[in-house]
C-alpha cells in the first residue's frame, strides 16, 4: 500500500531557501518506530542558508566602515602632527627670534629676547658688581673660643634678622652655625677660618651692589658680644675683604650702572651678563640681529612635516594597479578636498617681493610630491630681505597662517572630518542594529520551522505505524481458494 503525505507551506517575512530533505526509509523508520525527519540539521541548514546572505552583506559593510574609521583617525592624526610644525612660522612673532653676540666673550656674554632691536653697539666695562665681605679680628683659641652671649642683629641691605647666642652656641663656630640656619636670613654667609693668630669670623654677601652692604649690631643692652659688630663708625673689629659695589659700564657712550653683573633693562629686549672689564682705552662690541639659523631651522621641520604629512595622505587615497588595492579613501570627498586646500596654499604668491613663493625661497615640488628645501638660497633670501621671508609665512595671507587657519577648521568640532566621522560612527550603529535584529529574525525562524518539522515529523512517524500495522494485517488474512470450474 502507497502513503502519500504532504506539507503545507511556512508563512515568514524572511524568505526560506529550500534544501533537499532526508527522510528515512519505510522499512526501517516503521521498524524502529522513531524520527523519519533529521529536525535539527534539517532546521539549522534551512537558517543558514536564509541567513548567510544577509550577513554576508553587512559583515562587508562593516569591514568598510571600520576601514574608514580607522583612516579618518589616520588623516586627523597627520593633520594634527603637521600643524604643530606651523606654530614656529604661523605668527609674526614667530619671526622675532634675534641673537645677540659679543666680540669678546671673557668681558661679556649677551642673549636677546624676541622684539630686540637690531644693531651694533660698543660696550665698555669699568667695573663689576661685587659683594661685600668682612674678616672679624682674631679670636685666640680656635673655632670654639667663647665669644660672649647676647642677640645680634645683622642687616643686609634693606633686610634684617637675628641671632640669638648662649651658651650652647657662644663660640666662633656656633656663632657661624647659628647665622647660617637663621631664619629670614637674606643671603649673609658665616664660615671660621683659622690662622696662626686664632680664629676669624667671615661674613660673605650673596648679594652684589653698593646697597648690599653688611651690618652687625647687638640688640641685648650688653656688650657680650660687641666684637662682633660692625657697622657705619664701628669698623675696627672687621677687615673689608671686598666692598660692595655697583657694575659700571656703558652701551654706544651712555653710561649705566647696575647693582647686579646681569643686566636686562640697560639695552631693550637685550640681557648682558658682565664677567671682566675692559682695558683702557678699549671697548667690546654687541651685536644684535635677526636669529636666521633659528628660522632657517623652523622652516626645515615645516619641509620634513609636510612630507611626512604627504606620505600619509597618499597611502589613504592610493592605488596599486599591480594588486588592485585601494587606499582606504581612495576617491574620498574629505581626503580629496583637504588636500586641494593644502596645494593651493602652497603654491599660493604672497607679497609683491622677489621672495614671495616657496620657489623663490628654495622650497620645491619634487616627482612623488614631496617637497625639496637648497638651503643656500634660503639662506641668501634671508639675509637679504628677512622681512619679505617672515612675511611669505606669517603675513595674514602667508603660507603657513593659511594652512594653519585650514588645520584647525579642519579639525574643529563640526568641520568636515568631524562630520564625516560623526557619518561613519551613525553607519556603524546603523549596521550593529542590523545585526542585532537578523539576530532575532533567525532565531525566531529557527524555533518556527523546528516547531513545524517536528510536528510534520510526529505525522511521518504515526504514518509509519500505522503502514506497517496495515502491512502486518493484511499479510496474515487467509487465503481464498477460487473455485474450479467443472
């Protein structure tokens, strides 16, 4: 007997591909009496199948993105390096770097800051800043002769302290120690030298000028410690080793003195630190001037960041023909678009001067697009018109104050990186929630088709038995005997 059993169509908004179904045969599915259908492979090839496309569509689309994402922090990153190359040529004061020499550097050595004027001026040393020091007398007994009790006051130019001395401190050496871990104390060092005659109390003024002078007096009411003190009309119980003095000496005639060897308000934007004075009759020069090699060095890091910034650039929107890999931007808006902006800069004329282009100035273009500096004719155009130089870099249509200007739009908030980030990170999202929702879709696909299979499954099954019970009835009915004709 022939069984015919069919099944009727699953209703999905997921389409289902249809594969081939294993179904076991009669004689041992009937003789077992179990599964005729495979559900679980059956039900999971059917998902896969349906599944498969879908995925494979946004698992590229992922790729993609990602890719993109990962160039765009490339391009921001190159763009973020070559502008802090711009920060020494961007602004005019960029341009304001001087140098300041001196002919002879064992009578003064000198700096200038930015601003400095330039010049040449002669410089005449008569004397130097000193600071004072004093020999007490000699105390016969050494460094831990007694020299009495009581409070001293000690003054170093329009700065006071005092010293408190008893018994635990009142020798040369403990008067030392106790004037040199005083409190408030402006700069008045103490040390005990010994000789053949005794000992001496030496008192050294960190601080140099006429001003700077030191004085000793004792403030108890006693006499304990009077020969200590020194001080206008009680000079007898030191020596003046070295006065304190003022620096004398002149710029291009004009005299100035200064209570200090370092001197920055003599000369504007210029500091000289004074160390001999000149012979008689002789002078040393100064030399102020516009800090070429600074620049020169500043304009060479802004060759090498371009090309370190071109390098990158053309790997993101490259093409090898040989391989047919693409950059990750290749063709891209932003990629192409900022560096229509970064050419034009470049090549930009700033200025009616002969140096009024990076061409004029050394910098060219070579083959790869890299650029090329000859030092030497940057050197002659900065020494022949600085100005137009400073002006071709840090004017307010120079070069470098342009692509600066173009950096930091580029990398603002809302500007045209920013924007197309903010594109690809929403695309991200977008395919996230994709996935997520196939996700759901198949497996609600799964436990519909299991549930529809398993039921078609029992069908088949009882089919079965039912089959061979038939079977089994059927071949045990006697056989009837036809009658013979006669």
């Amino acid at each position: 007997m022939t069984t015919t059993s069919s099944t009727s169509s699953t209703s999905s908004s997921t389409p289902v591909s249809t594969t081939p179904v294993s179904i076991a045969s009669s004689s041992s599915a009937g003789a077992a009496g179990g599964s005729v259908i495979d559900v679980s492979t059956l039900v999971s090839e059917l998902v896969a199948a349906t599944e498969a496309p879908q995925q494979s569509l946004i698992a590229n689309q992922t790729t993609a993105v990602t890719a993109n994402i990962s160039a765009l922090g490339t391009l921001k990153g190159a763009l973020s390096t070559f502008q802090s190359s711009l920060t020494s040529l961007s602004t005019p004061s960029a341009f304001n770097a001087e140098t300041a020499t001196s002919s002879d550097q064992t009578v003064f050595t000198a700096t200038a800051a930015a601003g400095a004027v330039g010049g040449s001026y002669n410089v005449t040393v008569s004397t130097l800043a000193s600071a004072q020091q004093l020999l007490s007398s000699a105390f016969s007994g050494g460094d831990n002769a007694v020299v009495g009790t009581g409070k001293l006051s000690i003054a170093l130019g329009g700065s006071t302290f005092s010293v408190a001395v008893d018994s635990s401190n009142n020798t040369v050496a403990g008067v030392a120690a106790a004037i040199n871990a005083a409190a408030n104390n402006p700069g008045v060092t103490a040390t005990v030298v010994t000789g053949t005659d005794g000992a001496h109390l030496v008192l050294s003024s960190a601080q140099t000028g006429a001003a700077n002078t030191i004085q000793v007096t004792e403030t108890d009411g006693g006499t304990g410690l009077a020969a200590l003190t020194y001080g206008t009309g009680n000079t007898g119980h030191y020596t003046q080793q070295a006065a304190a003095a003022n620096a004398s000496f002149s710029i291009a005639g004009v005299a100035y003195t200064s209570a200090s060897n370092t001197v920055s308000n003599a000369l504007s934007g210029v500091t000289l630190n004074l160390l001999a004075t000149t012979a008689t009759g002789t002078n040393a020069t100064l030399t102020v001037a516009n800090d070429t090699a600074t620049v020169e060095s500043n304009i060479s890091g802004f060759v090498s960041a371009y090309n370190t910034l071109q390098s990158s650039l053309a790997s993101l929107g490259s093409y090898d023909s040989s391989t047919g890999t693409a950059g990750p931007l290749l063709g891209n808006p932003v990629l192409t678009g900022t560096q229509n902006q970064i050419q034009q800069a470049l090549y930009s004329l700033v200025g009616t001067s002969n140096y009024n282009s990076l061409a004029s100035i050394g910098i060219t273009t070579q083959s790869d697009g890299s650029l090329t500096l000859n030092n030497t004719t940057l050197q002659t155009a900065l020494s022949s018109n600085f100005s137009a130089v400073s002006q071709l870099f840090s004017g307010t249509n120079g070069i470098a104050a342009q692509l600066n200007s173009q950096m930091t739009a580029d990398l603002a908030s809302g500007g045209t990186i920013d924007t197309y980030g903010n594109t690809l990170t929403q695309q991200e999202n977008a395919l996230t929630t994709q996935t997520n929702t196939l996700n759901t879709q198949m497996s609600a696909l799964t436990a519909s088709l299991t549930q529809q299979y398993s039921a078609l499954n029992s069908l088949l099954s009882s089919l079965q038995t039912t089959s061979s019970y038939l079977s089994q009835a059927f071949a045990s009915l006697p056989t009837v005997q036809g009658t013979p004709n006669a």
